[in-house]
C-alpha cells in the first residue's frame, strides 16, 4: 500500500518542480535551492505516512460499534429516527496515525446525518471513541459494512486509505404509532363466535349491550322484535345488540416491483410498499393487543410468505420480523440476478471484505480493486465477461463451511419468518442474506402473474381457514390482466362468508409534485392518466361483487381507511 499525493500535495509537487525547472534555466541558484527544499519536505511527508500505511495494510486498525444511547437495541431501531453509533476505533500497531477520517460503508437505504469527528490522531497501542448517526426511510435490515479510513501526514500532502471491515446489521421497524391504540369500529362484524374477545361488533338478537333499534328487515328473528317501539312508531323495529368477540384477520400484502417503484421520496412521503408496511404493522399490533387473531400473506406472481392467523405476542413479532425482511428478497424468481451474477458478487464483496480471492489463477487480475473503485457493487465495466471466470464449486464449499458462524454471528429471526421455502433457498443466495448484499428486485413485473400470485392466496385462505375472515387486501392493483380470474378468487372468497376489503394505495399521490417540472410534469400527468384508468377498470369489477375498495395516500392513516370502510358499511345497510 503506497502513500498518494493529496491536493495539496499535487500543488507542492507541481511548485517545487516549477522551481528546479526555472532556475535550473535561468541560473537563479536561490529558486533552486527552494524547490530541492521542497523537494526533501515532499520525501520526509512521504517517509513519515510509511509505519501508518504498514499499520492499515496489516489491517493493525480495528472499529468496534455499539448503541450510543443506553437501552437502545441495534435490532429494534425504528424508520426515520435517527440512530447514534458509538464507533471505537482501536489501533494495534505501535506507530502512531495522524489525521485520521473516517468514512462509513453503508447499505444503499442508509445515510449519514452526523458524520464522525474528521482529522483526529491516535497513538500507536491507543483507542479513541467518538459517535455517527445514521438514519433510513425504509423498513427493513440494512448493513453497516465498515469504515474507509484515510490517514494524512502532518502537513496533509500525501494520503493513504484502507478499508476496514465491521458488518454490523442495523434492524428497522416500520415507524407507527406505538403507544397509540386502533379504536374498534363497530360496523366490522364478528366472524368467529367460539371465545370472547376485545373487538366491539354487532350481533342480532343477543348480546351484552343493546346497540340500537332498527326497522325491521326480512329474515330477523321473530325474538328481536322490539314490540313497545312496534307500537310506538307503528312499524316492525328490531333490537340490535353489541358484544366482545374474536375478530379472525388475514392481511393479504402486494411485495411485487409496482409497489416498490417510483421516484426517490422525502422524509415525508413514503414509498407505496413502505406505506402499506406501516398499515399493516399497524393493524397486526392494534388488533393483537384487542386478543384478535391476526395471519398474513405476502405475494407478487406467487405467495412468498404466510404466517397462520394467531394471537399473542409471538405473532406479532413473526408478522413484524416478515414486513422487516420484505426489503432484502433473494429469491431467484423475484430477483434480477442469475445465481452466476450472485456469484460475482459475492466474490468481489470477499475480496475487498474478508481479503479472499475466488477467481481462478489463470484469469487476468481484475483492475479497479482497491482505491478509487466501487467496491463490491455489481460492475461489468470493472469485471468483463472475458475475466467473469470464479472458482464456484471452492466458494460454495468456503461457504459450507462457515454457514454455522455465519448463523450465529448474522442470523436474524427477519431472515426467514414465515418465508414460504427459504430452507430450500441457494446456499450462496442465503450467504448474500446474511451479509446483507442487496439483490436488485424484479424491475419489472410480469403482465398476467401478479394476479395468480393474489389467487394464490385468496384460494390458500379458503383452505386453510376453517371459520370467516376479514381479509385486509393491500394493493395498488396495477399489471393485472386477467380480471376474471380475479374475480373468480373474490367469489370462491364470499362463498365461503370470507369478508374482503381492498386498501389501494395511488401511486402519483406518493410523487411530491412541487418536485416536478417540465417534461417531468407532463410525464406524471400522463403516467397518472393511464394508471387511474388501468386501476378504474378492475376497481369497478370488484365493486360489482360488493367489495369495498379503499383508496389511500400517504397521508392516509390505518385509522382513516377504517373509518372510510365503517362509514361505506353503513351506508349500504
């Protein structure tokens, strides 16, 4: 590892041999003189960064990170509040390092919004501690891979930087309302009569608390008959009585590429797919906490997980750890790259991560790796397809190996919860799991799949749930096709008393339009147009069958839409 010259350093060196050059010409002994002066401040800069450069390449340098504030979990962190590292870097060399910055290797969703103190000095055997705090806008568990760290000579003229490994995951729970309970709505029915629960709803004919008195409808009891206010209106009125029963809930959530799509978002407006994780952590602990039961599903073209409906708060955490997972997909079927293009990157993130080399001897050496290249970012301008040559059958065996370790040291009950197959995963996909290596999801979603994903679980409630359900569909219902089969689903759903909601978040309602302007403006405009009328179509099939439809925006709270569905229930009765 040799030193290289700063900015700084580049402006002396131009200096010093602009002197040499000059009066070596002209004769002037005096402008000589400075440049050989300035020449041997260059040398001596240069001799003095050497032990430091000898430290860092023994990788003699060590940071350790911990929670900065008391009490605070590093897999408990919550989306959009900042988190505080306390971040020690040990140095075990005996060569003292000066001008010392540091320089974080985060996921793609994290960002910085305190940096580390820059420019600070350690001693040779020494440890100083200081803080950095990060922050992320979307659920899920990102990675703290490590720390590129630059060290200077006294007068900052030369440089020389390692990269120093400390994977750290970071676990982010949806940001809700934690201390603040749903209020239950009683126009939601009870479905499931076998035990008492928390849940308010409305029964006919018995029950703790009389509710209201209604006209009378055909096909109630003739024991409901409330004869005093019979006679008092001269019309049949019927009691309508309230208690506390079980709700039984299944969430039904799109995970597919238009859920996730869109423009960069701010601080405060969501993502699609982030909002509709925050609704969904919402109504799982708000219904938990009233003792109802609460499953739920994730599908794109097919179901990818299915947690059972339970209570208590092991559910809870399963569901919570589920919507954390979401982020960081690696099946094959839902990701962009093939296991060869996984392999790539798993091989350039050990090179520069644990210093191991996979490719095969006689391959050229890849350029790029070390200073000044992107790391383990999947790149074809920095591997070609001519030097793409790995020892596959030597990484999957390292792998193997340490796969226990691994487990131990990355394993997260987020990984996996309620992942429908992950057992059955590929081991190198598992690896990038662990590690968290970012997978690109599926960019693009297949016309005509996301729709048997949906049936899928639609037809997987049908078998499995013995009594009714309220099933909670969210989707922004965009690339479905095949209507009918949808339909088909929904009525296998009513026939077997299934009650089904659709929560449909809009897209161009999550694009900040005071952020768009010219071509751009008119593109929105045109995408909205074409995604309202896609979304009318289905919509108003649905609506035919009784079904409510929901539609939502960021603003749009859980508590909100139930209102909306409350209101719509009365309005048809």
């Amino acid at each position: 590892m040799n030193p290289y010259l700063t900015d700084a350093g580049r402006a002396l060196l131009v200096t010093t041999i602009l002197f040499i050059v000059v009066g070596s010409i002209s004769g002037a002994w005096v402008l000589l003189l400075l440049g050989v002066t300035l020449s041997a401040v260059l040398v001596l800069a240069c001799a003095s960064l050497l032990p430091g450069a000898l430290v860092l390449e023994r990788r003699l340098v060590k940071v350790e990170v911990e929670a900065a504030d008391d009490g605070a979990e590093l897999a408990r962190l919550v989306t959009g509040q900042p988190v505080r590292l306390m971040l020690t870097i040990i140095n075990r060399g005996s060569a003292a390092l000066r001008r010392v910055s540091l320089t974080p290797r985060l996921g793609s969703s994290l960002e910085v919004v305190e940096h580390a103190p820059q420019g600070f000095g350690l001693i040779g055997g020494g440890a100083l501690s200081c803080d950095v705090s990060l922050v992320t806008r979307e659920t899920g568990r990102h990675m703290l891979h490590g720390f590129h760290i630059r060290v200077r000579d006294v007068l900052g003229l030369f440089e020389v930087g390692e990269y120093v490994a400390s994977s750290v995951p970071l676990k982010f729970l949806p940001n809700i309302r934690w201390g603040q309970a749903m209020k239950p709505d009683r126009s939601i029915k009870a479905v499931n009569p076998d035990r008492i629960g928390l849940h308010f709803v409305v029964q006919r004919g018995f029950g703790t608390e009389l509710r209201e008195l209604r006209h009378h409808h055909h096909g109630d009891p003739f024991r409901d008959i409330a004869w005093k206010a019979t006679a008092r209106t001269g019309r049949l009125m019927v009691k309508e009585y309230e208690s506390e029963q079980l709700l039984n809930t299944y969430l039904c959530l799109d995970i597919s590429s238009t859920m996730r799509g869109g423009y960069r978002h701010a601080a405060d407006v969501p993502s699609k797919l982030e909002h509709a994780l925050r609704m969904a952590a919402s109504y799982a602990r708000a219904s938990l906490t009233n003792s109802d039961r609460v499953g739920l599903i994730t599908f794109d073209e097919k179901i990818y997980g299915h947690i059972h409906p339970r209570e208590g708060k092991g559910t809870l955490n399963a569901i919570m750890n589920h919507l954390v997972g979401l982020r960081h997909v690696v099946d094959e079927g839902l990701t962009e790259y093939t296991d060869a293009e996984v392999t790539e990157l798993i091989v350039r993130y050990l090179m520069v991560q644990e210093r191991l080399d996979f490719r095969r001897r006689d391959v050229k050496r890849v350029k790029g790796i070390g200073q000044g290249a992107d790391y383990w970012s999947f790149s074809r301008d920095v591997i070609d397809s001519e030097q793409s040559e790995f020892d596959v059958e030597l990484l999957r065996r390292w792998i193997g190996s340490i796969m226990g370790r691994e487990q131990d040291r990355f394993g997260d009950p987020a990984l996996a919860s309620g992942v429908v197959g992950y057992p059955e995963t590929d081991l190198i996909r598992r690896f990038c799991h662990l590690r968290g290596l970012e997978i690109p999801y599926r960019v693009e979603t297949r016309l005509g799949q996301k729709e048997r994903g949906l049936v899928q679980a639609l037809e997987e409630i049908v078998s499995h749930a013995r009594d009714s359900h309220l099933v909670v569909i969210i989707s922004d219902l965009c690339g479905i096709m095949n209507h009918e089969l949808i339909l088909r689903g929904l009525r296998l759903a009513r026939v077997r008393r299934h009650k089904v909601v659709f929560l449909t978040p809009f897209t161009p309602d999550y694009v900040q339009k005071g952020e768009l302007s010219g071509r751009a403006t008119t593109l929105h405009e045109l995408f909205t147009l074409a995604e309202l009328d896609e979304r009318t179509q289905i919509a108003d099939a649905i609506s035919q069958l009784g079904i409510p439809i929901i539609p939502i925006g960021p603003e749009v709270s859980l508590q909100q839409a139930l209102r909306e569905l409350g209101a719509r229930t009365r309005r048809r009765r």
